[in-house]
C-alpha cells in the first residue's frame, strides 16, 4: 500500500483517517476502500477550495445531464468539457504533489497552488471561446493566443497525466503526442502528414479527436456518475457490507476463506475500478482467514490478486474504461455489460473450481460457524445497498439511462443512509466524501485527458487509417496472428499504463485492423480490456501481486507464479470470444446457449488439471496413469472450452464430441487406476 504523499509512514491518507476520533454511528475507515494514490493532506482552506471545485463540477454534470438549464442556456459541448476539466483537473496539483517528499513542504504547495490557478485559467479562457473554437475552425488555424495557451496546458496536462497514471505512461504519450512533428520524416508505416509544433499542442487543445475527444466525452457523459456513486458506496459501509456477504455465503465451504476473497472482491469492483485497491481493501481481510484455515502464503496472494484483477472485468459496474469503450463503439453501456457477463463468470468459475480442488486435495476445511456473520442479518441491515443496486441495474437496463442512472442512485443511496441511523453521516464524514470524489475524479480527468493525446495525434496525421490496412497486411489477412500481435502488445502496454490509458491507446491502434480481419467490433473491444489486464498479475510486472506480498508476508514472485495459474482462464477466454462472438452471446440462441454450456464443462476441467484434483475421482497426481490422465483432462477441457465455429475451421459439436471423450477416458482411467491401487 502507498504512504500518501509527504509522510514519515505515520500519517498515510488511510491511517490519518484512522487516527481521527471517529463520530458515533460513522463507518470506520478500515471498512472503507482504499485509495491507490498516495494523497497531500490538505490544510483545512484548500480543503474548502478543494471540496467547492469538487461541487461544482457535481453541478454542471447534473445541470448537463439532467437538462436543468441551472445557467438560463445548454452550454455546447466543448464548452461543458472545458467547464468539467476547470473544476477536475486543477484538483490534480492539490491532491497530489510532484513526488511524495514534497507533500510537506510550503514550497512546493505554493507552487503547486500556481499550477492549480494556471490550469484553472487557461481552462476557461477555452471555454469562453467555446463557439469560436467551432465556428472558426481553430483546430485548423488557431490564432496566437490559443497557440501559447495550448503549449501552457500540453505541459500541465501531461504533468498531470504523470502525478496520477506514473512515469511509464507520461513518457509514451508525451513522444506519440510529439509525432505530428515528425510524422513526414519516418518511414513507411508510420509515415503521416507533418504538422508545426505550435499548429499540433493548439490541436491537442481545441480538437474533438484529442485530449477534449471521446475519452473526456466518455468522462462528462457516463463515467462520473459512476465514480461518484462508487465512492458514496464506499462511505457508506458498502465494503463491510459485501465483505460480511461474502463471509456469510461461503466462509463454511471447503477452502471457504478463499472462496470469501472471490466474492468479495467481486463485488467491491462495484466500488473501485482499481486493481491494487480490490487487492488492499479486501485482501487485509481474506489473506489472513485463508491462511488462517491452511492455505499457504503464496497461493492465499495468489487467490487475491486474480480475483481482484477480475473485479475490473466483472458487470454490473465494471471499470471506467467499459464506459469509455461504449464511446468508442456508439453503444449503450448495457450492451457491454450484458456481453462481459458470461467471460466475466466462466474467469470466476474457473478460479472458484481450482480453490476447491486445491482445499480438496490438502483436506483443508472452511471457517467455524462462530468466526463468521448471519446472512440473515447481514442483508436485513445491508438492504439499503441492495435495493440501491437494484435500481441503478433498473435504470441502465430496462430504461437505458446509463448517464443518469448513477446520479439516482447516489441520491437514494445519501438520502435513506441519512435517515437510517447505522451509517448516518457526520459532518466530518460527508466532507470526506467530497474530498475523496474530488481526488477520485482528478486522478481519472489527468490520465483520459492526456491519453487523449495519442487520438490527437494518431488523427491529425491520417496514421489511424493508414496502420489498420499495414497490420493486417503483416498478418497475411490470419485473424489468429492478429489476435496474438494484439495479445502481446496489451501485454506489454499493460505493464507501464493503467488499464484505461492502455485500452484507449490499443483501440486506436490495434482495433481496426482486427476489426478489418473479420472479428466482431465488441469482441476486439473486450480483447483489447482483458489482455491489458492480465500483466496484473503476470511476472515480472505483476502489480497486483506487489500488493498483495505485505499483506500475506511472502515473495511477489512465488504469489505471481500461483496466479499464473489460478488465472489461465484470462489468458484463453479472450481467444475464444474473439473468434466466436457466441460467449458474448451474439449469434443464433441455441449456438450460444451450446457454447455457453461446454465453456463451463470445460472450464472446470482444466481447473481440475491445473490443481491436480478432480470432483468424483480424486488426485490426479501419484502415478503415471493419474498424470495421463490428468493431461487428457486439461486437453479435453480446453477442447470443450474453445467455442467452434465463425472462423474456428473446427464445429462446437465436433470439438465438445472430442473434448468429452477426453474427459470421459479420463475419467475411466483414474478409476481404473484406482481399482489397481485398492487390489495391490
């Protein structure tokens, strides 16, 4: 976990909450979710000034969203844009200092009070010329004044890009925002049309394609509202809340305390889109009871991390860059959910079999009655967040109001938690909540609006067009070569860049000429997300790992190696809905209810062989025969698994037939096995 900025170790922004007396009824911190940035603790007036920018941008997102004409008039689009990013980026100087030893010193808040002011400036001086921007063309031929300006705010975004998202992630985009200068001297394929450098920052600026283009679009359209939901959730006990349902589910199965850490950290994606957070916030809980009931160190980190990796992916409220993702493919936010569903489930499953067979085969038993909550009592005092969920999932599906959905739900969440008297909060508290939403919508605004850059750059020079035909040229017109470029580069992008910052700069570059392939729009999208994913938990990056170490007390890389394993379903799924949209559940109803069906047969073999323990038949290790065996299942499974089909050259029914035999021979073989072993 991160010291917040400027600390000693002894006041981090978590444990400084810790510390605080704490009013009566009021969620304590160590229920809360954890934030993954470390944060200045500001001094009591910038909080103030903090908390106001944070509320107005709550403002004009409502007054946008739901038409109020709070100003006598609908402010244009690029205008609301420029407003939004006055009152969210400059909180990025504020909340988080150049580097965490500067956070005490007067200095460098003063300085970093003047960047605040300079953004907050040159910000609306743009937004005052909202309609000549458009009207003139300026994104063409800017007058001087926006030339400088836009210099002034390339530098401060990119600063800001580099507080929040790190070094990795600032140094690509500040070098591809750069090509347009270049772009005529390269070489073929990444030959484009020259601009000057002060013609390029100005386009940065005032172009819809840049940093002001879908990303921040995505952002004053959608993604807010869900992040202030998520936060409201997370001050309200939402995390106690799933942790205890979790708990109270499966805390007395086999391996039950790892299976909590599954469920759990599924369900606090709903509150973080963070990685590192799932794995903070839930994992102080469940590593020590897994350990507790017999799981080593390693696998107890292992469990976590891949389960709070999946969080991101897992509907109804995945991470912010599914909303950004609906931008990208004019689609409603629903239409993605409803397709992550099935990967999303057959990643779960897959893990949730390999914890049983591995309590299974070690005799590992789950948590005593006593160690664990009432169901019945932790949903007669959680209703509150049920009902809320129920609504919020109402509203986007049933009435396609992705937009405002969250906003209602937030407002029911606040209002009945104020009556209630459990989780009422105080003053102190709801200025917390500000705070906290401030610091979560700053940190999301730097990275959209400086990956924006990478679209600016890409469209100016005509290189987005251009690429597509060159990969797929590269290819030899083979989806699956495609496929596995596209694989290894979200890999790599994955390490150095968030997960949104990396799908933004994949589905530039390397969707369309995927999509040129053949393969389904959505399915390449979805990709695109999960393989950007998987260097979470993947050597030698492995963040989630990393975070996971101090809390089971062993080595990154022994907890990388189990979630290599307990993981493999990340690494295949994204390769069979690719080339079968069917487990995104497009195509004809009985295909997808087929495939569907052996995903899950599948699935659960090859976690059967991965943890050398299969349901009816036992260990799959000690002897030869148990070895073939053990490998006959694992091919099987994936044989089953891998849906048939589209520009699969095999049938789903004749890779199930195969898949099943496989497993059947197995299956035969460890009884025979067995029998052997009960007449010697």
């Amino acid at each position: 976990m991160q010291k917040a900025a400027g600390t000693d170790g002894a006041d981090t922004g978590v444990r400084a909450e810790t510390e605080s007396a704490l009013t009566a009824g009021e969620i304590s911190p160590a229920d809360r979710m954890v934030e993954e940035l470390a944060y200045r603790i500001l001094p009591v007036w910038l909080q103030a000034a903090f908390g106001t920018l944070t509320l107005a941008a709550m403002v004009l997102v409502l007054n946008q969203q739901f038409n109020l004409h709070l100003f006598g008039f609908t402010l244009v689009e690029n205008r609301y844009l420029f407003l939004l990013a006055v009152a969210t980026l400059p909180l990025v100087f504020l909340a988080y200092p150049w580097h965490p030893r500067a956070a005490r010193s007067p200095l460098w808040l003063g300085i970093d009070i003047v960047l605040c002011l300079a953004t907050m400036a040159a910000l609306f001086w743009f937004s005052w010329k909202a309609e000549a921007i458009l009207g003139e063309g300026w994104e063409f031929s800017a007058p001087i004044m926006a030339k400088i300006l836009g210099a002034v705010l390339w530098v401060l975004i990119l600063e800001a890009l580099r507080r929040t998202g790190g070094t990795a992630i600032f140094i690509i985009v500040t070098i591809v925002s750069l090509y347009p200068v270049i772009a005529g001297k390269l070489p073929s394929p990444l030959n484009g049309i020259d601009q000057p450098l002060s013609d390029t920052l100005a386009y940065h600026i005032v172009s819809a394609e840049s940093a002001f283009g879908i990303p921040m679009r995505a952002f004053g359209e959608i993604v807010i509202g869900f992040i202030v939901f998520g936060v409201a959730l997370n001050h309200t006990g939402g995390g106690k809340f799933f942790n205890d349902v979790a708990f109270a589910l499966v805390g007395r199965w086999r391996g039950g305390a790892a299976q909590v850490g599954v469920i759990s950290s599924a369900l606090q994606g709903s509150i973080s889109g963070s990685v590192i957070s799932n794995v903070i916030s839930s994992g102080v809980v469940t590593i020590p009871a897994m350990k507790r009931t017999g799981f080593r160190a390693d696998y107890a980190g292992g469990v976590e991390a891949v389960a709070s990796t999946g969080a991101v992916l897992m509907p109804p409220v995945m991470g912010s860059t599914a909303f950004v993702m609906a931008s990208f493919l004019g689609i409603s936010y629903s239409e993605i959910a409803l397709a992550a569903a099935v990967p999303a489930l057959l990643f779960y499953f897959g893990l949730a079999m390999q914890i049983d067979a591995y309590a299974a085969r070690l005799g590992l038993r789950g948590m005593a009655k006593e160690e664990l909550p009432s169901l019945k009592q932790t949903l007669k005092d959680g209703w509150l967040y049920i009902f809320v969920f129920a609504v919020l999932v109402y509203l986007m599906i049933n009435e396609q109001q992705e937009a405002v959905a969250p906003f209602i739900a937030t407002g029911l969440l606040l209002a009945i938690n104020q009556i209630l008297p459990k989780n009422r909060l105080s003053w102190k508290s709801f200025v917390d909540l500000v705070l906290a939403t401030g610091r979560a919508l700053a940190e999301l605004v730097a990275i959209l609006a400086g990956v924006g850059f990478i679209i600016g750059a890409f469209s100016v020079t005509g290189l987005a067009g251009t690429l597509a035909n060159d990969l797929v040229y590269l290819a030899g017109d083979r989806p699956i070569v495609l496929l596995l470029m596209g694989a290894i580069t979200s890999f790599i992008f994955g390490m150095g860049m968030t997960v949104t910052a990396c799908y933004i700069f994949l589905a530039i570059v390397l969707a369309p000429p995927l999509i040129k392939a053949g393969l389904d729009p959505l399915a390449v999208h979805l990709f695109i997300m999960y393989w950007g994913m998987i260097s979470f938990i993947t050597p030698p990056v492995a963040l989630a790992t990393f975070a996971a170490a101090p809390l089971a007390r062993t080595s990154p890389f022994k907890i990388g190696f189990q979630a290599v394993r307990l993981g493999a379903v990340i690494y295949i799924v994204p390769f069979f809905f690719a080339l079968n949209p069917a487990l995104i559940l497009k195509g004809e109803p009985t295909e997808v209810v087929s495939v569907i069906v052996t995903a899950f047969i599948g699935v659960g073999l090859i976690a059967a062989s991965i943890q050398g323990w299969l349901i009816g038949a036992g260990r799959l290790d000690g002897s030869p025969l148990r070895l073939l065996a053990r490998i006959m299942l694992a091919i099987g499974g994936f044989a089953l698994a891998a849906p048939g089909g589209n520009l699969i050259p095999v049938s789903n029914t004749t890779l199930a037939v195969i898949g099943a035999s496989l497993a059947l021979g197995a299956f035969l073989l460890l009884k025979l096995g067995k029998q052997e072993t009960l007449a010697a």
